[in-house]
C-alpha cells in the first residue's frame, strides 16, 4: 500500500501539472489568434498593396503623359 503522504504529494503534483498543462494550452491558443489577426491586419493589406500601387502608377503616369507635361 502506498503513504498516505506519499499520495497526497502525488495528487499534489497531478494538480500542478494538470494546472501547467490549462495554461500552456491558453497561451497557445492566445498566441496563435494573435497570428492569424496580425496576418488578416498587416500581410494582406500588404499584397493588396502589391497589385494597386503598380495600377496607380500606371494611370498616373499615363494621366501625365496624355497631358503634354
């Protein structure tokens, strides 16, 4: 039969893991939506970017040319 004092430090150290293992949990998930917000806010308005800027270009200086200047 094992210690009762044993025992409770086991069931002590079970708590404890279990409780490491919630919060290991929370801050993955925390960390991977902080992921997909920073890709939805900041890398796609970026390739957006990518195709427009080309386009304004494009008809600024087609706008310029046709002007004479």
């Amino acid at each position: 039969m094992i210690d009762p004092e044993l025992l409770a430090k086991l069931n002590e150290i079970s708590a404890k893991a279990d409780a490491a293992y919630r919060a290991a949990e929370s801050t993955r998930k925390y960390l991977f939506w902080t992921g997909v917000v920073t890709v939805a806010l900041i890398v796609l308005p970026l390739i957006g970017l990518a195709f427009a800027i080309p386009s304004f270009i494009n008809s600024y200086t087609s706008i310029l040319s046709g002007a004479g200047l």
